[in-house]
C-alpha cells in the first residue's frame, strides 16, 4: 500500500478537485424553496460516474431524487458507506454576503459558496480520494457506496422513504455522516453519535378569555402556574429533577476520558463566541467538556404569555405556554423521556398542562472500538500531525441513530472538510484550502485503514 503517493495525488490535483466542488456549488439547490434540484442530483451523479461508479437517481415521490453510487473492489473486502446531501440552506440574508453565494470565489486560502462545508465539500473531497486510489493503485481499497440526498435541510421524509425502498443497498461495515469539522487549528474532531432531542410544548390555559388584572386576586395567572410547575424540572444548577430522568445516562470511561483530555477545547472560547455570562460548573475546560457531553439538558426555549409590548397593560391573561428542549444522551430515549415527564406532571398536580410533543431526534452512539470508529480515529492519525479531538458523541443531534439502528450500518461524522468558522447555515460560508485537502487524505486514509492495510505514520 502506497498511501503516501496517493496523499500526494491528492495534494497535486486538488485544484481539480476544488473546480468539481465549484461546479457543485454553482447550482442553487435550496430544499426549503425547492430549487434546481434535479440539476443538483444529475451533477452528483455525473460527478460520481466520472470515477467510473454506476451511479442511479432513485425517486422519493414528491422529494428530490436521492444518487446512490458505488465503486466494487472485492466482495471480500469491507464496504464503506458514505452519506451526504446536495441541498443546501437559503442563502438569505443576501446582503451580508460579501460575494454571490453561487458563485465560488477562493479569497485567502478560503473557499466561499453556499454548501461549500455542508455538504457538498465532502462529495468533492471524497471523490478525490477515490480518484486518487484508482490513479495510483488501479483499485479502490475498499467497496465505496455513495448516498446522497437532496432534502437534508427541510426533512426527513424524502431519505426516510428511500431507506425503506431501497435500503438494501445502503448495506455496509461502516458509514460517515456530516460533520467532523476541524478546530481553529486545522485538526479533525470525530463524534462517534451525538444526544437525541425530546421537545415539548407545555400549555396552560386558566380562563376562557384575559382579563383585567383587578380580578388575578381571584382567577389563576395560567404564566405563574407555568413557572411553578418549571421550578420543579431543574435545579438551578441544572440538574433534571424529574424522577428517574439519569436512570439510562452514562458515565464517562476511562478511555472516553483519556480523548477528552487531550481535547483542544477551551472553555474561554466557547463563553467569548456567545460573549455569555457565566458557565456551569466552573471554567475548567474538561468539566466543562464533559458537561457538555455527559449532561442531559432541560432548556426552555422560549416562553409566552400576556402582553410584552411597549408600556403597561394591566393583563392577567389566560394562556401561558413554553417550548423545552431535552438533550438525551445514548442509552436515553424520548418514549421513555416522554413517559417520565407526564408522570412527573402528574405527580406534581399539574395534569392541567397539556404537553405537545415535536418530532424527537433519538440519541446514538457506537463504541471508541468499534471498526469504523478505530479505523477513522487512526485514520487522521496518519493525516494529521496530532491526534484529532474525539468525543463519544456530540453535544448536538444528528441522524446516527438513524444510522446505526434503522438503516443498521455503524456511523461516525467526520471525517470532513469545514472548520468551526466555516458558517455553516450562514453567510460566507466557507472551507478552507487546507482543511479540504487534508479532509481528503483522511477519506483516502480511513479507507486504507477499514481495509486494513498498514498505512504511512504508525501502526494499526
Ligand atoms: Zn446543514
């Protein structure tokens, strides 16, 4: 195995590889607003056979095509399966773009266009390091599936539909989903799952109608009963206080433990982005990590009721509502969430309050020895001069469980081609040069690594 001559095809022609990026980026494919999607699937699909992979456009009905790819080496081999989407968020607002977001521009070492990190910079990246593989060693070292959507950012329905129609072919020892972005300094961080998401609309209705607040001496303030009952789902210093709710929470391993301190988070950082206050339980950036990590959370979204505009009204009005955000950890789930929250209503005289439950992202992770885990984490060792950040899961929600139990194939997100600044969902969003080429070479490497084969730089 020649991975080093393939690394360097890879860094000579990158320019090729960022003209193919560019050609993806030019067609405006906005899933919210429905545009040139079908444009969008055939250049993927082209883009995809000119490496010589059969590539299909498979219908979802009303949602844009779904193009599945593949590139056989030996049935004997592992399979990786490589997920990612065409569509992209609005560009909107278009004032604060400080170039046309489809038209690429490179400024700086940077490359600007909408979808540049998300997702489109990781078709180009990996398709570059199969192009690499096939010019150097006439093979690929593993059997590569394509999958890529074109509803990622709108919903979950068009993939949903084509899982189950055709998730026969998604069959593989191991999958990438999206992320796996680089930190300011240029290394990978790898999540192997992230939480679920539970959320819920609490309403509370006392009255048929406001009233003058001269009577709230006499009526219920449905706000008031609202915030009592809130007063008793957290603890100020943010522990659930929901019967039973850590029953299924994790605990950090030792192994987990050792990546985590060799993170490169930094606690400061994350309180200047947001210029916040304070942090929960002190400044220290591994407890904050793994607060982060390991914490469920109770958030309220946002809460309305009566009147909040310019002046007084003297209101005392008859319906109070709040959105709660739940973040679950692995082992956690929103059913169970779900059941534990309306018995804690119950049990709290507040049976009066209606829950609406949002569609929940379910949390899921796979283990730090799991094949593609081990086989991506060696992988950006053989790429990168340090070792990457790796996190048991992330802070955020995602599609792993998704993955790992509906379509049945173990995912990690990374490796990928943006950083944390990439403004991803933003205006001038952007990757820069080094990240995608590196981004690259870790695709190129994690294959190497899933087929097993000694790779440059270390052991397996
Ligand atoms: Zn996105």
């Amino acid at each position: 195995m020649t991975l080093s001559e393939v690394f360097n095809h890879i860094e000579a022609n990158h320019p090729k590889a960022l003209e193919d990026l560019a050609g993806l980026c030019r067609i405006p494919s906005v899933s919210a607003q429905g545009r040139a999607l079908g444009d969008a699937a055939s250049a993927t699909r082209k883009l995809l056979e000119s490496i010589g992979s059969p590539a299909e456009e498979y219908s979802t009905g009303e949602g844009p095509p779904v193009v599945f790819g593949e590139i056989r080496a030996d049935q004997a081999l592992p399979t990786l399966l490589m997920y990612n989407h065409y569509d992209v968020q609005p560009e909107e607002p278009i004032d604060e773009w400080r170039s046309d977001p489809f038209d690429p521009v490179v400024r700086d070492g940077m490359f600007f266009a909408r979808g540049s990190a998300d997702t489109k910079g990781n078709i180009a990246a990996q398709v570059a390091a199969a192009r690499a593989f096939l010019a150097v060693e006439g093979n690929v070292p593993v059997n590569l599936k394509f999958v890529v959507e074109g509803a990622e950012e709108s919903s979950a329905a068009s993939f949903t539909r084509f899982v189950r129609e055709h998730g026969h072919l998604l069959a593989a020892d191991g999958a990438t989903i999206e992320g796996g972005y680089h930190n300011e300094e240029g290394l990978p961080q790898i999540a192997l799952g992230c939480k679920g998401d539970y959320y819920v609309e609490l309403r509370c209705r006392t009255a048929r109608i406001d009233q003058h607040s001269s009577v709230a001496a006499a009526l219920p303030n449905p706000a008031w009963r609202l915030v009592e009952c809130l007063r008793t789902l957290r603890s100020p210093s943010g522990r659930i206080l929901i019967d039973g709710w850590y029953d299924n929470a994790p605990k950090p391993t030792p192994e987990e433990l050792s990546w985590l301190r060799r993170s490169s988070f930094r606690a400061q950082r994350l309180k200047d982005v947001y210029g916040a206050q304070w942090l929960y339980g002190g400044e220290g950036d591994l407890a904050v990590l793994k607060r982060l990590i390991y914490s469920p959370t109770c958030t309220i979204s946002g809460f309305v009721s009566g009147y909040t505009g310019e002046g007084c009204k003297t209101v005392n009005p008859a319906e109070a509502r709040v959105k709660l955000d739940f973040r679950l950890l692995p082992g956690m789930m929103s059913e169970e969430a779900d059941a534990k929250l309306r018995a804690h209503l119950k049990r709290g005289g507040f049976d009066d309050i209606e829950v609406t439950v949002f569609e929940p992202l379910e949390p899921s992770a796979i283990p730090l020895d799991s094949p593609i885990a081990h086989a991506t984490i060696q992988a950006a060792v053989d790429v990168y001069p340090q070792p990457p950040d790796v996190r048991p899961w992330s802070p955020g929600s995602s599609t792993h469980y998704f993955f790992n139990k509906v379509v049945g194939v173990p995912s990690v997100s990374g490796p990928g081609v943006g950083y944390d600044g990439s403004a991803v969902h933003a205006p001038n969003e952007h990757i820069r040069i080094r990240d995608f080429i590196n981004g690259a070479k870790h695709f190129a490497a994690l294959m190497a690594r899933m087929a097993g084969n000694p790779a440059v730089g270390g052991g397996p």
